[in-house]
C-alpha cells in the first residue's frame, strides 16, 4: 500500500491526472480493507484518488479521520493540520454541506494569516477556495470582495500565466457572472481559457472547467450559439476524460440542457435533464444542493415547452427543499420562486402566483 500511496503524482498536467484517475479500482480495494491504510500519507494519497473521481462520500470519510488525527498530534494550528481542514472544507463544499465548509475555510484563513501571512501561498489559496464556498452559499459580494483581493496578490507573487493565478482570475469571473458583471466575466474567461490550454492542455479538467463557464457566460450574454458549440464541445470529452457520472459532466449535460431549452430544442433539453435528475439522485441524494438544482432546471423546461401540470409538481417538490437546504433568499431559492409562479399565472392560478411574487418583490 505504501508503494501504491508514493506512486500517486500530486501535479495538475494531463498525465498526471490520467494516472490518478486510472488508480480507482486499486485503491478502491484498498479502502474496502481499512487495516490496509497504515499511515496518513496512504490516507492522504488515497483521498486524492477519490477526489479526482468524484467519489466524495469516500474522500469525506478519510478527510475527517486525517483531521482528527492531525488535531490531536499536532493541534490546531500546525500546517499540516491546516492544509488537512481545508482540504476537508472542500469536500464538504462538494457534498453540498457549505454552512460547515464556511466555517471550516474561514477558520483556515484565520490561521494562516496569523501564522503564515497575507501573502503566503496557502493563505492564498485558502482565500480563493472561500471565494468559491461564498459564490456557493449565494454570498456573491463577499466572494467580489474575497476575489479581488486575492486575485492581485496572485499576480504579484506567482505571475500573470500561474495556474493558480488562473485559478483565481477563474473564480472571480464566476462572481462576475452571478453578479450579472458580464463583461468582466467574459474578458477574465476569455483570457484565462487558451493560457490553460497551453499549461495544461487541452483535456484537463480546469481547461475543461473554463470552457463550461465561458459558455456559461456567453448564455448569459445570450450568445446562445457560442454557448452551445462550446458546451457541445466539452460534455464528450468530460465523459471520455472523467467518465459518465462524475459530478463534472453531469454539471455539463446540466448547462448543456439550459442552452437548448433556450433554443427551444425541448426534447433534448428534457432528454438530458431528466437524466441529470436520476442520476444526481442516485449518487448524492435527493436534497443535494445539485439535485435540488436539477429539479429546478427541468421544471423551468417543461415549464417552456407548455408542460405545466409536470412543471407544477416539480416547483411544489423542490421549493421547500430549496427554503430548508439554502434558504429563503438564497439565488436558488428565488429564481425557484419566481419560476414557480410563473408556472401558477400560466395555469390560471392568480392568487398563488401573486403569493409567491410577493416573496421577491
């Protein structure tokens, strides 16, 4: 196990991550042997493994096993310690428990500034990973605030073309965006799309991941056409590169769906959509912030293509779930609203619908 652990790579090119990614079933049957998992190193390697593969549930168990243990050896403070919370925080994050990956992040931001200092790599990056959990949490101005603070300090210390200035240009454009910042999203997206290309390559989930939100963007703008060819771009290769159901390219067919439903292609849109609900059902649950999402998206589809009762039920399921899990004014939340009462209006519902707009007026 300690050799497979050490064979494990830890940099972001293509290769090394085709290799992690071809070590599942390895480490998979190690994890189902937990007295094969004699250090953390092995933990930690492991972990990784999990991560890259979307296999949250698992990484999620081994991250809290390595927290708690480097709490009691090393206490609070310790580095180790540290990059072991924010990593768990990720996870959490991942698994749609953002209340405690906030808390976690920021307890980690406080640490390093204390301890390593505002310009430090690993306060940095703790920085951008809380940029991304408040964008999560629907806290869009304090991830604004977050992403142009750290996105300068990247410049200074790592250069314009690091991938973790790029990283962090990424992160900001995507704040941009839910801020209806637009075209500062796109600049940021355009810019930072052909450099990621060129570190590192074509087929690495981050160039992957800039070109869904640069599609993302350009549906915004309502560049529809340019949103579609890059989304239709990238869903094959995120199926080839990271398989059927990882979260990444469910989160493709996803946008993939809201394109078409917006060129009123309804029978594909539908098609993936209710694909995308099934399966994010079976693998993270029915009240995962995702699921939740999903539910919303093919409701607003049947909804436009005049499938009302269908659209109805949807809103009726997923509303309050969306109240309980995200809260009453979280965007989700709202744009669920709104939604769910125009759906009421086009079946003749006034009085409900008039309820509803009460909430977001």
């Amino acid at each position: 196990m300690l050799l497979l652990a050490r064979s494990i790579p830890w940099e972001e090119t293509d290769k090394d991550f085709e290799f992690r990614r071809g070590l599942l079933s390895h480490v998979s049957h190690c994890y189902d042997r937990p007295e094969a998992l004699p250090t953390v190193k092995v933990q930690k390697s492991f972990a990784r493994i999990f991560k890259d593969n979307g296999f949250w549930l698992q990484a999620e168990k081994l991250a809290e096993a390595i927290v708690l243990l480097y709490r009691k050896v090393h206490g609070d403070s310790h580095s180790d310690t540290l990059s072991s919370i924010a990593y768990l925080a990720l996870v959490y994050r991942a698994l749609g428990k953002l209340n405690i990956a906030e808390q976690l992040g920021e307890e980690v931001l406080g640490q390093r500034k204390k301890v390593l200092g505002n310009e430090h790599h690993d306060t940095l990056t703790s920085m951008d990973n809380l940029v991304v959990t408040y964008g999560a949490l629907g806290k869009f101005d304090a991830a604004k605030k977050q992403g142009e603070e750290v996105l300068p300090l990247r410049r200074k210390v790592l250069g314009d073309k690091h991938p973790d200035t790029l990283c962090s240009m990424a992160n900001l454009a995507v704040t941009y965006r839910k801020l209806q910042k637009l075209d500062a999203a796109a600049r940021l997206e355009e810019e930072v799309l052909p450099m990621r290309r060129t570190k590192l390559g074509d087929h690495h989930p981050d160039t992957l991941r800039s070109m869904v939100n640069l599609a993302n963007t350009y549906r915004a703008l309502g560049k529809l056409s340019a949103a579609e060819t890059l989304e239709e771009e990238v869903l094959p290769l995120r199926k080839k590169v990271l398989g059927d159901k990882h979260p990444d390219t469910l989160r493709s067919m996803s946008n993939l769906a809201i394109t078409y439903e917006k060129l009123h292609k309804f029978d594909a849109a539908k098609k993936l959509a209710e694909e995308v609900l099934l399966l994010r059902k079976r693998g993270i649950g029915d009240y995962h912030p995702d699921t939740l999402r999903s539910m919303s998206i093919l409701a607003r589809i049947y909804y436009a293509s005049g499938e009302l009762d269908k659209a109805e039920k949807l809103h009726e399921e997923v509303l309050p779930s969306l109240r309980k899990v995200l809260g009453d004014r979280h965007l989700d939340t709202l744009h669920s609203i709104s939604s769910h009462a125009n759906t009421y209006r086009a079946l003749g519902k006034l009085d409900a619908a008039e309820k509803l707009e009460a909430e977001i007026k």
